[in-house]
C-alpha cells in the first residue's frame, strides 16, 4: 500500500518507473519542451530575471537616496520603464504558478499543475507577490507625489533576497551545458557581488541620511 501511493507521487523516482509511458505522454501533450528546466528558454528567461534584479538592487537605492535632485519628468520616465519590469515579474509570477516546471530533489521533473502552484505557494510566492506589485499605478493618484513612489518602490528590493538563489541557478545551467567553474571561483563571484551591493545600499543610506539632516543645503561634507 506504501509503495503504491509513492508510485503516484510524481516527485518519485518509483513513479518515473511504473510509468514511464504516461510520462511521456503527458510531457508530450500538455507541457512544451522548450518550458523544461535546463532548455534554452528557461535559461534566457531566468537570466534576465537575474539582471532585472540586479537592475532592481542598483537603482533602487539609488533613486530612493538622490530622488531630491530629480525632477518630475524625469522620475515619470522612470517609473515608465521600471513599470514594464514591474509587469515582465508579474508574467513571471503567472508562468512559475502555472506551467514552469521544477526539478524535485530527486531530479524528476514534475509536470503536474497542481504540484507546481504547491511548490511556488510553499516557497517564493508571497515575496514574488509583494515585490511585483506595480506603484507605479500610484501615479494617478493625486495626492501622491511621483518622488514619493521612488521611495515606496524599496519594497520591491524583497525579490533581491533571491539574488543567491539566481546565481546558483546559473551555475547550475553552465554544470548541465558540461561548462564547468572551480567552486571556489563562483564562490568568491556571489561573495563579490553581493559585497558590492550591500557596500552600495550603505553608502545610498548614508547619503539619504545626510539630505533629511541637511535638506536645503547646497553645499556640504558629502556634496562639493
């Protein structure tokens, strides 16, 4: 009875063996290939989610520190663009609940809808959520100021807490295309960047605090 419920279990190596045709089948009929973990899809769509945040943990920061000195149409161009990178997260949220595939632990690949919405709810579907919500609607608001959603939008710096989790998928892609990396390199990498970030938010915060201590001031230690 134990062995029969694993082998209904997809995430099981049992159930790639007492069915392997109805695998194939399904993969073949409701799952494109090109969706699958490893194929050349999934890989340019997950590097650019990886440099969108990237993009996300560079300008962020910045623009919430120095939104003193830009002025309206400028931040209106802007939040433009960063309102299309808002929405390429939401389709990404949309795809990873519904038909991107996973590896388990095991490395089968589960298909099953139901197990993929499971997996996502269970692990990055709240932050995904909360870091994709489009402020930039907040423009249409009368009563909020354009600078003001410069400094709300730091709540989308949550998805930057999977920055590690992107750079390891990329090695992971590098590992499967038999491109291999010493270990030690692509730790000292990650170790690098985010090195280079956290260094980036301190001086953004430092900053920020120096322009509510000296608002109207043109002239002082930090601006020449």
């Amino acid at each position: 009875t134990a062995n029969l419920k694993l082998s209904e279990d997809e995430t099981s190596k049992l159930h790639k063996i007492v069915y392997p045709a109805r695998m194939d089948s399904e993969e073949s009929s409701k799952l494109n290939k090109h969706l699958k973990p490893g194929s050349l899809f999934r890989f340019f769509w997950d590097f650019l989610s990886l440099v969108l945040i990237l993009y996300y943990a560079c300008s962020l920061p910045f623009r919430a520190a120095y939104f003193y000195d830009m002025n309206t149409n400028e931040a209106l161009k802007v939040l433009a663009f960063d309102f299309f990178v808002d929405l390429f997260f939401v389709v990404d949220i949309v795809l990873r609940l519904t038909i991107f595939p996973y590896k388990s632990d095991g490395g089968i690949v589960v298909t099953r809808a139901e197990l993929i919405r499971r997996k996502y709810y269970d692990t990055s579907f709240v932050k995904d959520l909360v870091a994709s919500f489009p402020l930039e609607i907040l423009c249409a608001v009368p009563s909020v100021g354009v600078k003001q959603i410069l400094v709300l939008r730091l709540v989308h710096m949550v998805r930057v807490s999977r920055l590690v989790e992107y750079l390891l998928l990329m090695e992971d892609y590098l590992t499967g295309w038999d491109f291999r990396i010493s270990s030690s390199l692509t730790l000292i990498g990650r170790m690098f960047t985010i090195y280079i970030l956290v260094n980036h938010c301190y001086a953004c915060i430092w900053f920020s605090l120096h322009r509510l201590l000296a608002p109207h001031r043109n002239v002082t230690w930090a601006l020449t």
